[in-house]
C-alpha cells in the first residue's frame, strides 16, 4: 500500500473513534404573544361576590389572536382538551339522522352568521370568535357581544320568572351564587338558533345552565351545560372555557348588504329540484 493511500485510512479510522458530539436540545420556541398571567386576586362587588365586570376574549391571550404570527398555541385556545376534553353531544337517534342528512348547503345556512341572527344561547359562548364586555352590579349583569352589537341582561336580584315566557334569543334566566360562582339556569328559547355549527339544533324543552367564575382578575371561566331530552341522549356540559381580560376596542358590528344568503338560497331551490 503506498503511503498516500494508507493516511487515506488512517484518517477514514480517526474519524470512527472520535466520540459523537453530544445533541444540544432545541430551545423552545420564543412567542411574541403568550398565555396571559392570571393576575392579581378578581374585584369584589359591594355584596362581596366576584365582580364579572370586564372586556373578556375568547382565548388565553389577554388580545386579538385572529391572523397573527408568533401566537403560543396554548394562547390561542380556551382549554387544553387533554387536560380538560370536551365530549361530543350524545344525540337521540333521529336528531343525529337529521343532522347527518343535512346537506353542505344546509350547514351553511345553519350558522347564524350566514343568516344575519343572533347566535343566541348557548352559542354565544360556543361559537364566538368576538369579544363581549360584561358590567355587572349586584343587580344586574348586563352582556355586550360584539358580534352583530347583540346585548343580554341577566337579572341577579332575585325577581321570579315569567309562568310562560315569550322564546327569546337567549332564553329568560334565573340566578343564584354558589360560593364564588355565580350560576345562570335559562329556558324559553327561540328555535331558530343553532348550538354549535355543525347542525345541532334544539328543541323548545332545552334548558341551558352557566356557570359564572373568575378565580383572578385576568381570567372568567365559563361552562355551558345544555339539557334538551328531546334531541340529546342526556345533558352535554362543555370544558370550562378560559376568556381573559382585554382593554382593546370593541368595533361595530352590524350584518348588512349580505348577498350570500341569497346566493345560498338559489343553491338549496336547486337541491331541491334534485331530489
């Protein structure tokens, strides 16, 4: 072998017994927006339960994620389904037959944005990607959501419901405390609205019960349950969802001009004609 190509091998045998250099694990990723500290303790009202008051946004952030680069994903969602899943609804069998005969268009017409409605009760809190301003006094909780400028007042001083309330939007309630939580039971519904947009819609029998807390001053959870014997197999109760305090703008919101529903409209007489 000449001396050339024997340091060729020896070079090529140095480079197999040297050590392997160890891996240096990756940093994590650095995010411009991040989950929201929780704060300092929540306000107290005069009567001394927690004060609801505030400009709350759906999602962990404490601000606007929509369309953002450099957003922690934990900052984006409202509960980590792993730690707190979130069932699907258990539907009666012709309610889930009904819902799975639905065509796209269908679906699409469903959503109340699409259709220029209120989201209504439970959706509000469902389905809402828009900001809602709670004020909330010993008496009173006034809700004012963003999306499509709706408002709901919650009466918390104790007055009676109606025997045979007219079917609102966001039903007619009732309020008690729980320790620090203040829990909403709701009925009386206009069945136009849909719970979520994916077809569950509901009965005249559905009951709605929400559940009201602020452990600090950043955070309001909210959890939904919905009992409707009629369509669901038993109640569904939502994750409790995480909505943090914001100071940004609330903006006008007003549906007008929507020329998609009318498009949407030629489409189902269509699909019609089909069958």
């Amino acid at each position: 072998m000449n001396l050339r190509l024997a340091g060729v091998c020896l070079a090529a045998l140095a480079l197999l017994c040297v050590a392997p250099v160890p891996v240096r694990a990756q940093a994590a990723p650095k995010y411009a927006v991040t989950v929201m500290p929780p704060g300092g303790p929540a306000p107290r009202l005069p009567d001394g339960h927690p004060d609801l008051s505030g400009h709350w946004l759906p999602n962990s952030a404490g601000q606007g994620v929509s369309g953002r680069d450099g957003v922690d994903p934990a900052a984006r969602r409202q509960f980590d389904p792993k730690v707190t899943p979130e069932l699907p609804p258990a539907f009666q069998p012709w309610a889930e037959a009904k819902i799975k005969a639905m065509t796209p268009v269908e679906l699409e017409l469903s959503k109340s944005s699409v259709n220029c409605m209120p989201r209504g009760l439970p959706a509000i809190w469902l389905q809402n990607p828009y900001s809602t301003v709670i004020v909330h006094t010993p008496a009173m909780m006034a809700q004012l959501y963003e999306v499509l400028n709706n408002w709901r007042l919650v009466y918390t001083d104790g007055r009676p419901v109606p025997k045979d309330p007219e079917p609102w939007f966001h039903g007619t309630s009732t309020t008690h405390w729980e320790g620090n939580t203040l829990v909403v039971d709701s009925s009386g519904f206009d069945e136009r609205t849909y719970v979520m947009p994916t077809g569950w819609f509901h009965s005249d029998a559905m009951k709605v019960t929400e559940r009201y807390t602020r452990p600090s001053k950043n955070y309001l959870i909210v959890e939904i349950m919905v009992d409707d014997p009629k369509v669901l197999m038993h109640p569904w109760k939502s994750a409790p969802r995480r909505w943090t305090l914001g100071n940004g703008e609330v903006y006008e919101f007003y549906c007008t001009n929507n020329r998609e529903l009318d498009e949407l409209g030629k489409l189902k007489e269509q699909e019609s004609y089909g069958k």
